[in-house]
C-alpha cells in the first residue's frame, strides 16, 4: 500500500489533499475525456463527436482536453461551417444576411447544448463499483476534489463533511461545472471594420455563447468560502491526481492565499507535460516548499 507521506512524522499534520480526476483513473474508472467519447459512440451520437471535433478541434484534440480546446474556439470558421450554401442574393439582400444570421442558430448552439446535456449524462452513468484502493487517505484531512465521483465517501469511506465537490457532486442536486477560461468581450465582434456588420454581430453572438460555457472560478470560490477559510490551519497540502491546467489555478492560488507560501507541499504528477504546469504555478505563486513525485 503506498502512503500519501512516506515520513511518519508528518502523519499527524493537519492535511489538505487536492485530488484530480487522475486520482480516479489510477482506481480504474473510467472517467476521462476519451472514456467520454468512447461513450458518445457507443451511444449512437456520432453527429455530435463530428460537430465538436469541427468547432473545437482549431489547436488540439477535443478529446484529449475538451476545456481548453472549448476555449480554443474561432467564430469566423464556426460561422463559416453554419453558413447556408447558396450564394448571396444580391437582389434580396436581407433575406441572405438574416440567413447567415440564423444559421449558428441552427447547428452550434443546438449542438453546444446537445454537448452539455451529454456531458451530464455521462457523469451520471460512470460506473466506481470496480474501484480500487490505490493508497491509505486518512479519514481526518480536508479534501478539495475536482471529481463528481463518490470515490472518496464510498471508496475511502471519507466523511462528506471533510470533502468539497469544487465543480459539483452526484451525491448533490447542484449542476456539474465544466468550461473553459477564455472569457473575451462580444464587442471584439466589431474589430474588423472590413467585415459587413451582419457578420460582426453574428461573430458577437458566438463569442456570447461561448462566454456561457466559462468555469467562472471566482464565483465558485466565493460559493465556498467557508471551506477555504477553513484551510487557515493547514500545515501541509498533498495534490493527487491533478494536471493542474490554468483554468482551475484559482483554486490553489486560493489555497495559498489562506495557508501562505512556506507550507509543504508534496504533488504527485504522471506526465512531463503535468510537471512543466506544476513548475509554471510553483513559480507564479512563489511557493518555496515544494516535493515533486512521479508517480
């Protein structure tokens, strides 16, 4: 069984462990962004892997990190996609333009909702019976986790009262979070003055949508507040699992915020990649007590 802390001394410590959801794939669920797609195809939504990988795939594999590639987004081409093939009527100008208008309309919204609704259902139907226990967490310390999964209550048999769902829970009625941090102004819409105004307000919509699908991470916080006043008394913080994209580095700026900057902390990571985001966020919040393990 591998502990969280080799050193039997800092067993007693009051303890903070931030699980991510490498925590759950490392107890074999089945619960990444290409488990999810592997879902959307057994269930028939072929059109909607289709659509995503065409909006979303400008930078990167949708499936391999959908949240950044979410904020990856470029209206010209989505609206490019959505526009109707006919040529423009020239001698009935307004019908073409409300056409071009309404066409993300059409096809992107609805398969952003489409996308969202699918997104709940399958959070909902990941299975954790098969689980296994990957190492001793003890049942005192706090735990911020970025899963939906029960994995700690049931698994770990950690109280409820001890663990914060940051992004929502199955255990709870609350809505499950997932976007991206890529907030832009709909009035950027307007920058190109070469492009016809039908166009730019067309733009303007998309950029509004997508502004709907932000992870707003400092009204999250401000939701949880409690808990992260709670952490004033922490002496030692243990990350397990967690890749630590940009998007949720508020939360452990908030962490650093109420248990300062000389605390142990001890980050297991996984890949080259995690560790380059680690160091990225180790030296912007000037952490000073930092063990970094691969595991």
């Amino acid at each position: 069984m591998n502990y969280l802390f080799p050193e039997t001394k800092q067993q007693n410590k009051k303890t903070l462990i931030v699980i991510g959801n490498g925590f759950d794939l490392a107890s074999g669920i089945e619960s990444s962004y290409s488990n999810f797609k592997e879902w959307l195809q057994k269930n028939g939504k072929h059109r909607l892997i289709g659509l995503m990988d065409t909006f979303f795939s400008n930078q990167r594999d949708v499936w391999g990190d959908i949240e950044t590639a979410l904020g990856e987004y470029d209206e010209d081409s989505i609206l490019e996609y959505c526009k109707p093939d006919e040529n423009f009527d020239y001698d009935h100008p307004t019908r073409s333009m409300a056409a071009v208008e309404d066409s993300p309309d059409w096809i992107f919204k609805p398969i952003l909702d489409e996308f969202l609704e699918e997104f709940r259902s399958w959070v909902d139907s990941i299975n954790i019976n098969g689980a296994k226990k990957i190492r001793d967490l003890p049942i005192e310390s706090k735990y911020l986790t970025f899963n939906y999964t029960e994995t700690l209550e049931r698994i770990y048999a950690i109280p409820e009262s001890n663990i914060l769902h940051i992004h929502g829970s199955r255990l709870s009625d609350k809505e499950y979070v997932m976007g991206h941090n890529n907030y832009r102004d709909p009035e950027d819409a307007y920058n190109d003055e070469s492009q016809m105004l039908y166009l730019q307000q067309t733009w303007k919509k998309i950029i509004a949508w997508m502004n709907g699908l932000i992870k707003d991470s400092n009204a999250i916080i401000h939701q949880n507040q409690n808990f992260f006043n709670s952490l004033s008394d922490i002496e030692q913080v243990a990350v397990y699992g967690h890749s630590f994209y940009e998007v949720d580095w508020p939360y452990m700026e908030e962490i650093v915020k109420h248990i300062g900057i000389d605390k142990p902390w001890t980050i297991f990571y996984h890949v080259p990649a995690d560790l380059k985001r680690i160091d990225s966020f180790v030296k912007k919040v000037g952490l000073t007590n930092v063990r970094k393990i691969n595991r």
